[in-house]
C-alpha cells in the first residue's frame, strides 16, 4: 500500500536559517504529493501540492519539487520566521485509491528569535 | 465563505459511552472525507463520502465506528462503546471534485478531540 516518510523531528531553529524537511513515498500508482502546515490550534492547511514529476511546489516562501526517480518531496525554505513554527505532514493521493489522502508522521518546527 | 465546520471541539466519553461526532463540509462540496489522528501522529483516513454515497469505509478500525452523509451534506461519524483507544482528533474534510475527475484540494476542520477515560 501506499506510505509516507517524514524525517524524525522535532526541528529547532534560528530565524533566518535554512531549512530542509525530508520526505519520501511509496506509491503503487503516479501519486500527487502535498504538503500541509498545522499551526497551534488551528486546522490543517494545505502549503502547497505537485501533481507530476519535476513539478515544483511553493507557497509562502517554501518549495519542494516531486522527485520520481528518489521518490521524494523534500520541503525547503531559505529563510525561516518564528511564524512558521508549526507542525508540516507531507502526503499522497491516488485517484486510484479514491483521492483519500496519506499522511506522514509530521514533523514539528520550532524557530526561535 | 465559511470553512468546514465539526462539533463538538472537544468530547470527553467513559468507556463505553456512544459519541456522535458532526461535520458541516463547505456547501456545495461533494466529496467529505474522515479522518483518525492520534497524538503525535498524521491522520489517517477512516471513510469516504460522495455526495450520500459511502463509497469507501476500508479506513474504519472496527464496526463499532459508523458513518453517515443521508442527505449529502452534513455528515456524522458515530462511535459505539468507545474504548480507551478512540481516544484521537477526528477530522472532517471536504472537496468540491469527485474521484475521477482529477485531483481536488481537500479542506480540512478544525477536528473534534476526543478522550475517552
């Protein structure tokens, strides 16, 4: 079945420091990818998504680019703000599976002043 | 306009005790989507809804878990003697599309937390 894998967290940085969240898939199918943002009490909210291979994703200053030959999705941004504390999941969907999305563990950032 | 919306926010049962727990996706949304989220973990999907249609309940843990959309709208998942592992977020979503017709962003409430003690 199909699967998701988020690098162990939690993440703590500086303001301003790069950051890298790691996630690879497995997939039966072509999935499309996502990745979505849960700030401290509030629902999940979708970051940004890529439906093909080589597509590239942003929003808000973040990217990641849908890697079939890694099977990855890695989450980037170049400079992060105590905003963007929250916790990120990356996940799947398949038309094949009925559109139901597959999460990944999550991934908790923290940044600091 | 408005969001997806679940109530309650929060449920505390005892062992035992039914729960209902309800969703109002954004109107005019076909598709309506359950989900399970234990602490610390993502969710992972319970069931599927198209319009009143269930058309997949394979994420659901036991038949103590039921779900239902009778009019194509609103929608409530039921817990029969719920048990200590219950205990989660369950979060509602809805999208505008339908399976095979791409891909839809799904939108997500706020989810209910329940503790079952």
């Amino acid at each position: 079945g199909d699967s998701v894998t988020q690098m162990e967290g939690p993440v703590t940085l500086s303001e301003e420091a790069f950051l890298t969240i790691n996630c690879t898939y497995t997939a039966t199918g072509y999935p499309s990818l996502f990745w979505y943002v849960q700030y401290p009490g509030e629902g999940l909210q979708l970051l940004l998504k890529a439906t093909k291979a080589d597509d590239k994703g942003s929003n808000k200053g973040f990217e990641a680019t849908y890697r079939k030959e890694t099977t990855s999705f890695h989450l980037e941004k170049g400079s992060v703000q105590v905003s963007d504390s929250a916790v990120y999941f990356c996940a799947l969907s398949e038309e094949t599976s009925g559109s139901r999305l597959t999460f990944g563990e999550g991934t908790q950032l923290t940044v600091n002043p | 306009g408005a969001g997806v919306s679940q109530s309650p926010r929060y449920k505390v049962a005892k062992r035992g005790q039914d729960v209902a727990l309800r969703c109002d996706p954004i109107s005019g949304h076909v598709s309506l989507f359950w989900y399970q989220q234990a602490l610390g973990q993502g969710p992972e999907f319970l069931t599927y809804f198209q319009n009143e249609a269930q058309l997949d309940k394979s994420g659901l843990p036991s038949d103590r878990f039921f779900a239902e959309r009778p009019e194509g709208s609103v929608s409530t998942l039921k817990i029969q003697r719920t048990q200590q592992e219950d205990s989660a977020v369950y979060l509602c979503a809805s999208s505008r599309g339908v399976t095979g017709q791409g891909l839809y962003e799904q939108y997500f409430g706020p989810g209910t937390r329940l503790t079952v003690t």
